[in-house]
C-alpha cells in the first residue's frame, strides 16, 4: 500500500508543471496562471476579454469577462442571460445536429475559492466520447465563463491545466471598468477536439440589438 501511493504522488508531481515553466497572464484586472507550453490566444476587443488556451492533444479552455460592470442580482441575471445562455445555447443546436443523443445536466465546479455553476453537454463525435462544459460566476464586479471542450482523452490530459487556472484566475478589485457593452465580439463555439463552424456570440447578440422590433418579431 506504501508503495502505491508513493508511486501515485510521484506521477501527480511528474505532471505538475515547475514553477519556472509557468506563464502570468494579467491584462485588464484579470489574472490566471497557466503552463508556458500551453498556447493562449487573446481575441479580446474594447467589449471584452477572451482567452482560448489550448495544447496538441489537450481540451479547449475558454475564458471570456466583459467589462461592464455587475452591481445587482438582476444586473448578473441579465449578463447571463446575454453571455452564458446564447453561448450555451448554440454549443447545444451545434453538437446535437451531429448527436442527436446528446446529453444536458446541470454542473458546479470550484473557480477561484467559490462554486460556478453551469452545465455539461455529453456527446460523441465521430466515434469519441467527450464533454463541452461551460461554467459561470461573478468575481469582483465582473461576470466570468469559462469552459472545457474536448473528448474525454484530452479532458483527462488538460485536467492538471484545468485545475491551475480555476484555482488561480482573479478579477482584481480596482479593474478599470467599461460602460456596459455586448458581449465579446470573438467568443467561438467549438466542438470537442475540433472547430466548430458557425455565428459567433457577439454577430448574434450585435443583430439583435440592430434590429427593429417589427424585425425581431
């Protein structure tokens, strides 16, 4: 038995990155520690901040912030409604026209010391299990997603990853603040290990604040 959880806590710690080969991202009041191997591209724009880091062979790990700022239960219930439910909404048309068995459940997981809620979309995809999770929370005045989207081969590879982030990612109290503003223009649905073709959230919600409301009826 000795001998086993030794030989456990050595591969945790073999897949631990070292301290000198971590990257600091701090832009903007918002602040995450992640491997420096680990690709991170910044599609932010003046609306918000959008972060996809990912890996060969890892899960897809999105991060998205706007700067408008949240005071009041109904301000977050708004902001939601607005970034998370249009997001998980088109990941759902988008994975259920190529799985129709696709499975929905309700989620929490732990991001920066407090509960995120969301959901988790099963499906397979050309013949590979995985999951697209997409979790929600305020920090500081701001509202928050995050998700992973991968099979569960990369899921299981990014975990450590995964882990770093949520544990790490801060919006810092004196973060300059925007005047309320659609949600981030570049925010990209994909399916697990590969791009998802189709409208972004900000092209939709950018229509729906354009038209008339002869044209949303």
């Amino acid at each position: 038995m000795t001998m086993l959880v030794l030989a456990l806590y050595q591969s945790a710690i073999a897949q631990a990155p070292a301290h000198d080969a971590l990257k600091h991202f701090a832009v903007k009041g918002l602040s995450f520690d992640y491997p420096a191997a680990i690709e991170l591209e910044d599609h932010s724009n003046q609306s918000g901040q959008h972060l996809v880091i990912q890996s060969k062979d890892q899960a897809q790990i999105m991060i998205v912030s706007r700067y408008a700022q949240i005071n009041t239960a109904e301000e977050l219930a708004a902001a939601r409604h607005e970034v998370v439910d249009s997001f998980i909404e088109i990941m759902w048309r988008q994975i259920h026209e190529q799985d129709p068995n696709v499975l929905r459940t309700a989620a929490q997981i732990e991001v920066a010391g407090a509960q995120a809620t969301g959901v988790r979309l099963r499906a397979v995809l050309e013949n590979q299990p995985g999951n697209a999770e997409i979790y929600s929370l305020q920090l500081g005045s701001r509202l928050v997603l995050l998700s992973l989207i991968g099979t569960d081969r990369e899921i299981a590879a990014t975990a450590p990853v995964w882990l770093m982030i949520r544990r790490s990612l801060k919006i810092s109290a004196n973060a300059d603040a925007a005047a309320a503003a659609p949600p981030p223009s570049r925010t990209i649905a994909r399916r697990a290990g590969r791009y998802i073709s189709g409208a972004s959230l900000i092209e939709q919600s950018k229509q729906s604040q354009t038209q008339t409301p002869e044209q949303k009826n």
